[in-house]
C-alpha cells in the first residue's frame, strides 16, 4: 500500500505541476490542499490520514499538541532550513523525521524593490486611475537618486537591496544591533550611528532583519514619530518587527508619506482586516518568495527529501 503524503498551503495549485514528482510516485500519493489550514483542529482533522505532510515555509505551525494528534505522521518536510513554527522537540518524541530545503534570497530582494518603486512613483493609484477614467496624473513621484536608503538588518537580503539602491544613486546606510563597521565597509554602505538616527536621517527605510526577542516591536510608535513625513517605510522581513496598530495609526494621521508590507501578524488576512483599507499602503499577500524559480527548488528538493527518506537515508533534517 502506498503511503501518503499531504502537501498544503498549495495556494496558487502548482506544487504537483511545476516539477516531476516521479521518483516518488510509485511508493506515494500525492494529495494537494488549496485551501489555509487556520487552526490545530482544523490541521489535525485534515491530515489525520497522511504518513508525509509538506509544508510552505511558516504558514502552518506544528506544535506538540498537533504532533500528538498525528500519531501516522512519519515526514515532516518543510521549505528553507529555518523554521520557528514547528516544535522538533515534538517532533523528536513522536518519531518524526523534520527535513527542509533550499532558498533562495533572490525573490524577497525583488519583491522589495517591486514594493519600493510602487510606492515612490504611484504605480498602483496611477495604474488604477488610468483602467478607470480617473484622473490622468495625480500623483507626484518620490525621487530614489541622491536620496537616503536607510536598511534594519545587512544579511543576505539585506546586503543585496543595499546593492541595487546603490546602483540607483542612493546613499545607503544601515543599523542593527550587532552590525559592524567591517560589513557595512564588505558592502561599501554607512553604518548608522543608531536605530534612532537611521529613521531620522532616511528617506526610505526597509527592514531585513529576522524574528526574535530583541526585534519583536522594534518599530512602534515613537520610532515612526522620528521617520520625516517624507518617508516610506517597507516591511518584507516579518510582521511582529512592526508595530501594526501603530503604522496604522503614522498611515492615517500623515506621519510618514507611505508605507508597503508584504507580511501580516495573521496570514491569510482576515476580510475585514484594517490592513486591507489603510491608507497610504501598498500591501501584497506574503509573495517575497512566492516564485517560480523559488517553487521549483521547495518542491523539487521536496521530492528529493521523500526519496531519501523512503531509502532510509533523510538528507536535509532540521531540528
């Protein structure tokens, strides 16, 4: 009997189509799911059935109480190979294999500077005033060449957009908290004195910095306050980083020209979330690495990871 294997949050319904899944073919079938999984009950319920569930990077978190509600599961593989929402201590007790994959950093950069570009020059009010009659220029662009881009974070992601606003003309600078004069020279950007003087001294700032004790909230209200009315902000890094009621609020009172994110405390947002109506924001939903060239490597070395496992050889663990 073939085992099987669930591969959720299949959104965009490609994860079976868009690499060849017949190494493993013989010994599995391949069950997709389109829709969220919102709750442990409602994952546990889904996949009571399955001996292999693949996972799309955080979406889904695996607790101990889902682990003890799938008593079949045999493979976990999840994409990337860091993941803060599955409990491995859980997954150790309950005999279950974690495995993950490659990824890529080129994606989030891009999408960055899709998020950037739309909003200094208006792409989506001007785009949708000209399919609808409105008016024929509305808006006035923000300039990127001699202006200041101000980065939270310098890591891969990080150093690469530093790349590209350099290449626009921008000066850039950077600040985290174990940042230093060594890398920020690597990339050839500023080293911000502090926190405080990169939100003061720029005119975009984007944060690429990962989730932790240290960087959860760093951006509320007071930290906006010292942003220029000018500014934008952009967050393609994690939602908690960001005070959300508070960029609202810098949104809607005219503190800083505009903001873009592409992450969300609660994913997928609800429908009457005040995200989707504030104003001044440019928001996309969660595609910093929602690519071809990304799925093929989640879904490709996927296959890969269920092959080694079958062999009893699991390549790629976690945890």
């Amino acid at each position: 009997m073939k085992l099987r294997c669930a591969v959720i949050e299949d959104f965009q319904s490609v994860a079976t189509t868009v690499v060849d899944w017949s190494p493993v073919t013989d010994d599995v079938e391949i069950v997709p799911f389109t829709e969220h999984l919102a709750t442990v009950d409602e994952t546990a319920a889904a996949l009571a059935g399955f001996d292999i569930v693949v996972t799309l990077r955080e979406r889904v978190p695996f607790p101990a109480e889902l682990f003890a509600r799938l008593p079949r599961l045999r493979l976990l593989v999840a994409s990337g190979m860091r993941n803060s929402a599955i409990d491995f201590d859980a997954a150790r007790r309950h005999d279950v294999v974690v495995c993950g994959t490659a990824s890529s950093s080129t994606p989030p950069v891009e999408l960055t500077w899709a998020l950037l570009l739309g909003l200094a020059r208006g792409i989506v009010p001007e785009a949708e005033a000209l399919r609808t009659g409105g008016p024929w220029q509305s808006t006035l662009g923000a300039d990127l060449h001699g202006r200041t881009l101000g980065l939270l974070g310098l890591g891969k992601i990080g150093g690469r957009v530093a790349q590209v606003g350099l290449a626009f003309g921008m000066e850039v600078v950077a600040w985290s908290r174990n940042l230093t004069k060594e890398r920020t020279d690597e990339v050839g950007v500023g080293l911000a004195a502090s926190k405080e003087d990169l939100l003061d001294s720029s005119d975009f700032v984007s944060v690429h910095l990962a989730l932790g004790e240290r960087t959860r909230g760093l951006i509320g209200a007071a930290e906006l306050a010292l942003m220029r009315p000018t500014a934008y902000l952009v967050n393609t890094s994690r939602a908690a980083i960001v005070d959300t009621d508070a960029l609202l609020a810098a949104l809607r009172d005219g503190v800083i020209a505009g903001a873009a994110t592409d992450v969300f405390d609660v994913e997928p947002l609800p429908a009457d979330a005040p995200v989707r109506t504030a104003p001044r924001l440019l928001a996309t939903p969660h595609l910093g690495y929602v690519s071809r060239a990304n799925y093929e490597t989640y879904y490709g070395q996927a296959v890969e990871d269920i092959r080694a496992f079958l062999d009893g050889q699991p390549v790629r663990r976690l945890g």
